[in-house]
C-alpha cells in the first residue's frame, strides 16, 4: 500500500496488572506481586496501521519514550521513500529529468538495491518502476478508468518503466535513471522495510521479545510470554469470511503475503486484481490468490510476496524452489482453494498448527 502523510497517532496500551486473591495474602503476609502483560503501541503510518507488542523485561525503557523513537524513525522512512510527499528523497528523484547520479540516503539506496536483486532474480516480476502501468489500470492515486485501457495506451506506460532503466550504488548512495520519465515506487517493499527499521529501534534499546506489524506485514523477535512462538495466521483468501488457512510459529524471522482477493476493480464484465505484472502490462491472469513468504528481515519477504503474485502460481513455485525461498502459495480452484509451500517454507514449518477462527496475529 501507498505511503500518505498521515501523522502517526500513538495508542498506548497497558493492562492492568493482577493481583493475588486477598486469602492467598492473608495465609503468606506477602505483598502482591504484578503479573507480566504484554504491552502494547499502535498508530498509522503508511497509509495504513501499525501495532507493536512488546513482552515486558525488568529493565525496559519506559513506553512513551519507546512510542516517540518508533514515530521518528517512521516518520523517517517516509521522508526518504514516500511519494506522497513532495520533498521526500524519492519525489526529488522521480522529478529529476537528468540521468546523473542523484544522492540519497544509505537506507533508500539499500532498498532500492535489494528491489534490484528481486527483479534480476524474478525475471522483472518485480519491478518498482511499475507505477505508470498501476496508474493506468486505476490501482494508484489517480480515478479508476471507465473503460479497459486499449494495448496502445498499455504498450505507451510499458515503454515508460523497466528496472533495467534504473541504477543505484550502495557508496556513496545515489540513484540515476536512464530515462528521463523514469519514475520509481517503493510501495511494494517499503511497508517490509518500515517493519524492519521498527525491530532495529526497538534493538537499540535493548528489547528481547517482540512482534512488529504494519499493514499486515510482520517482524518477531524472541518468544512470547508464555515462551512460544509467535503465532501468525496466513488468512484464507476469501472476501465473505477471515479465517486462518494456515498457522505458523514465527522467531526471530519475518512474514509478508500478498494477495488480490480484496483489492481489485471490474472492467467492461471482467475482475482484475491490483498486481501488474510488469512483464505483459496486465494485471495477473492467473489463479493464485495469495502468496506469503518468510525471510530474515520484512523487505525481503515484502519483495518475495509481491514477485509470486506477479508471478502465478506455477512460475512462482519454480522462482521460490530456484532461489531457496520460503513461500506458501494459494491458488482459487472452482469454488474452493489449494495451496503449495515450497521446500524452504516446509523446512522451517514441518509441523502447522491447527487453524484459529480468526485468521490474525496472536
């Protein structure tokens, strides 16, 4: 989802904490002792929200002050990758009509690097310079079409994008294009990397256990506090119920999905879903539905999720099984669906736990 300008707006969560039956105090003559709760911070960013649960620790810093470097370092990464804000790093460098070397930050530049590598990996499954082609199909800012757009006015926004066309060096960190019109859009990897930058604040400041999330995309650290791991639902794709089609156990990794099953617009009779595949300059044909992927840090399973969509069901199988990715597929057959996890996702998750109600992060 597009980056906004919405002002993070922090909810601060703590509960309670419980104490012992008054008969238990009168047999021991002992104070009571609080119970650990999970605490909590939510807000928006993104165009989106952001929910954080933190399991406490004897020495934690104080949940305001861990609320005000999480809002700076989100604001940050907005700053840097938006297009939604004019002075942004990346809006400078969409506007610039030169191909000389335009300077960023290291993390944009990183980014962007490793949206490079997804891309030469895919085949160009992945591209962030795909954002002529959204806007036309009516997925961007702009109003949807009334009409399905003509091969012409597709073949014109194809000849304006290509990963091919963009450059980036990680030292000194900048970006040049080829092509004047060039125009790049971090969306499909930045919520990944805004997760990322989250984990790594929350690092600095000492936190053992934690799960970060914005938008749906998710980072953990640790154990819960009943020692387990973290819990995530990967949501089954049908837009008349949310439910869990499947239950993994998350440490110290991250998991993304994707999926067309709620995001997509009717054209002249026919449905299409908001994933352009930058090869064709069609929305995804195919039957998959959902794709997940698991990684060690958010982007890339972000970027990963993203590819497989663009990809189908069969060629993402085949990307996922070539550079050892952990991705759990979902593909709609008739009126119910199946699904295929490749090898590196089975690895990591031999055993599913049973499905909850939900479908949401527990």
């Amino acid at each position: 989802m597009a980056m906004n300008r919405s002002l993070p707006i922090t909810r601060l969560c703590t509960a309670l904490a419980l104490s012992l039956p008054a008969a238990s105090l009168l047999i021991s003559g002992c104070k009571p002792h609080p119970v650990p709760v999970v605490q909590m911070l939510a807000g928006q960013t993104m165009g989106t929200t952001y929910s954080i649960k933190i399991v406490p620790a004897a020495d934690m810093p104080d949940l305001v002050e861990i609320s005000g470097r999480v809002q700076a370092e989100l604001k940050q990464v907005n700053l840097q990758m938006s297009t939604y804000i004019d002075s942004s790093e990346l809006s400078k460098f969409n506007a610039q009509q030169t191909g000389d070397w335009f300077d960023v930050s290291p993390e944009t530049a990183q980014v962007v690097h490793l949206a490079q590598e997804i891309s030469v990996k895919t085949g160009g499954a992945f591209d962030v310079t795909v954002g002529p082609l959204v806007d036309l199909w009516g997925f961007g800012p702009r109003d949807r079409p009334p009409a399905m757009p003509d091969q012409t006015a597709i073949q014109s926004a194809v000849e304006k994008i290509g990963f091919a066309k963009l450059e980036v060096r990680l030292e000194p960190p900048a970006l040049r294009k080829t092509q004047a019109d060039l125009q790049v859009d971090l969306s499909a990897i930045a919520k990944g990397h805004g997760v990322d930058r989250v984990a790594a604040v929350l690092d600095t400041m000492g936190l053992q256990a934690y799960m970060v999330e914005i938008g749906g995309e998710v980072r953990t650290r640790g154990t819960r506090l009943d020692g387990k791991r973290w819990q995530l639902g990967i949501e089954r794709p049908a837009e008349w119920e949310r439910s869990a089609h499947e239950v993994i156990g998350l440490s110290d990794q991250a998991l993304a999905t994707s999926g067309d099953y709620r995001n997509f617009i009717e054209l002249e009779g026919e449905r299409f879903a908001h994933t352009i595949d930058p090869r064709t300059g069609w929305p995804a044909k195919d039957p998959i539905v959902s794709a997940s992927a698991v990684a060690d840090n958010c982007a890339e399973a972000d970027a990963i999720a993203t590819s497989m969509m663009s990809a189908g069901f069969e060629d993402g199988q085949r990307l996922a099984e070539e550079n050892g990715w952990a991705v759990f597929l979902i593909a709609r057959e008739k009126d119910d669906f199946r699904h295929a996890a490749s090898s590196r996702f089975r690895q990591l998750f031999p055993e599913t736990e049973p499905t909850v109600p939900t479908g949401v992060v527990r």
